[in-house]
C-alpha cells in the first residue's frame, strides 16, 4: 500500500449515492432550473468526493505510475466527447469551425462545451493526490495540509466571487475560463483530499474546521451562496458518509453519475428542440436528466464506446 502501508480512506455505499445525487444537482443548475444555484453545491461535492475517492485508490493502490494511469482513464473520454461535442456545436453554434478556439485559447483546457473543464482539470489536480496522501501520516502534517489550504483557498475564494454566477453561461467573467472554474474548484479537491486523509488518521474534524473558517471569511467578505460551499459540501459528505446503506444499488446508480455528466448538454439540447427555447426549466432539467440516464445506460451496453462513459 501507498504511504508506508497505512490503510486508505474508507469506502461506504454512502458516497456512491452522493455521487448519483451530486450529477442531478450538476443538471438542475445547468438548467437553470428553480433554485438553480443551490447546484453550487452538487459542484462542490462532487469535488469533494472526487478527491477522496481518488486518495482512497491511490492508498489502496501501491502507488507506482497512479497519475499516469488515472490521467490516461480521464484524457480519452475527455478527447472523445470532446470530439463529439464539437460535431454539436457544428450543428447548433452560429460561431463554426476553429474561431472559437483561436478566439478563446483557454477553451483548450475545456473542450467545445463548456461542461468538459471539469476533465481536465481533475486530470491535472490528481498530481497533487500522491504529494496530499503520501506526505501526511500524522496530525502534525493534517494541521500544516490545513493551513495550506487556507493559504490557497481564500484569495481563490474572493477571487471567484468577482465572477457572476452566470458568468460561466453568459460570457461576462472578470477572467477567461476556465480560470472561474479553478478558482471555484482547486480548494475543494483539496479539501476533499484532506478530507479522506483526516478519515485515515481519525481527525475529521481539523479540515471540517478550516472549512468552517474559510466558508465563514469567504461569506464576510463576499456574501453569496458560492461562498459557503466548502463547509457546506463538507457538512453534507459528513452526515450521509455516516449512513450505512446495504446493498448494492448505490453503486449501480453511481456508475451512471459520469454518463450523466458528460451527455447532459446534448439532451437539454433535445429539450429545446422539442419543447422550445421557452420550455419549463424543471421540466427541462428533469427531461435532460432522464435522457442522460437513459443514454448512459445504453451506452455501456455498446462494444468498445462503453468504456467512454
């Protein structure tokens, strides 16, 4: 095992289902459905959870090349959707061909649709898994892992709440994305993996501590909902982690929540079309979802294109 044989972050069922749960809240906030920002914090756990998982592999794992095998399982999914989301965009987008990308250089770290960042950027966040897992063994090294992340996530956070929330749909951010994105996301990830370190070492409290403080001088000086998100991803992933489900369907819905992810945009694409421009945002969200769903489901039954979902 990784870090001299210390026993990996645990794994319950209980965060198969939040995953399952964090891809509909991705989908009501793409749609903007009723409440649509409260999807700050489907975003934010899914982080969150992403982080923690991933340090749980790597500590179960004996370490040796994790990054390049987990980058290698992330960049060719991310490259085929984003193949295939450009055939849609050549389709529905009045902005054709390559002047987007020569236009928006950052859009390499995305893909044609905006959604496809999270890939990336995950890919590139996984480096600091090792560092995260590997160089904490006591709560010495969880106390100073803290303090790093305050460090970061504080001027990410203020930096972030220059960005209108909608900024990411409507083009009107102070930055190019995806930096808007990174600064929401980099703090989380890392949260997520002190996280799973601290459930390692029996001190979960000290990083739900430094959420707490960091939520807390985040909504002082920039008071929204995006703000708060790291203590209360951290609430939520705490409260239902202590769940004991038996069975296995969390994890049967869990291995949808990637499918959901990424074929979304298509199918509120579909929505629009039939319903119209006008249609009903929950309705939209809901028929977006379901046909995400249903799509991954018959996806993985494909030869070969299953491994994309």
């Amino acid at each position: 095992m990784a870090a001299g044989g210390i026993k990996g972050a645990g794994y319950r069922r209980s965060v198969d289902l939040m995953r399952f749960l964090a891809a509909f809240g991705i989908v009501w906030d793409h749609a903007r459905a009723p409440f649509a920002d409260e999807g700050y914090l489907a975003l934010a756990l899914f982080l969150v959870l992403t982080a923690y998982l991933a340090v749980g592999s790597f500590e179960r794992s004996d370490g040796t090349g994790f990054w390049r095998a987990r980058a290698w399982r992330i960049a060719v999914p991310w490259l085929f959707w984003c193949a295939v989301f450009r055939v849609v965009l050549e389709v529905v987008s009045d902005r054709p061909g390559l002047e987007p990308l020569l236009s928006e250089p950052g859009s390499l770290l995305i893909g044609p649709f905006v959604h496809l960042w999270f890939l990336p950027f995950v890919m590139l966040a996984l480096v600091a898994v090792p560092v995260i897992s590997g160089g904490i063994v006591d709560g010495r090294g969880l106390f100073l892992g803290c303090i790093a992340l305050l460090v970061v996530a504080l001027p990410m956070g203020l930096l972030h709440a220059r960005v209108s929330p909608l900024a990411w749909f409507m083009n009107d951010a102070n930055f190019a994305q995806p930096l808007p994105q990174w600064f929401f996301s980099i703090p989380l990830f890392g949260f997520g993996a002190l996280l799973a370190v601290a459930h390692r070492l029996k001190l979960a409290w000290m990083p739900m501590a430094f959420a707490a403080v960091i939520s807390g001088v985040l909504v002082w000086r920039a008071p929204e909902f995006a703000s708060a998100q790291m203590l209360l991803a951290g609430v939520v992933f705490e409260a239902v982690w202590r769940i004991n489900i038996k069975g296995i369907w969390p994890t049967w819905l869990a291995g949808f929540a990637f499918g959901i992810y990424v074929m979304h945009p298509f199918f509120m694409l579909v929505a629009y079309k039939l319903f119209g421009a006008g249609v009903d945002r929950s309705l939209g969200a809901l028929f977006a979802f379901a046909g995400a769903w249903a799509g991954t489901w018959v996806w993985q039954r494909l030869p070969v294109l299953r491994r994309f979902v």
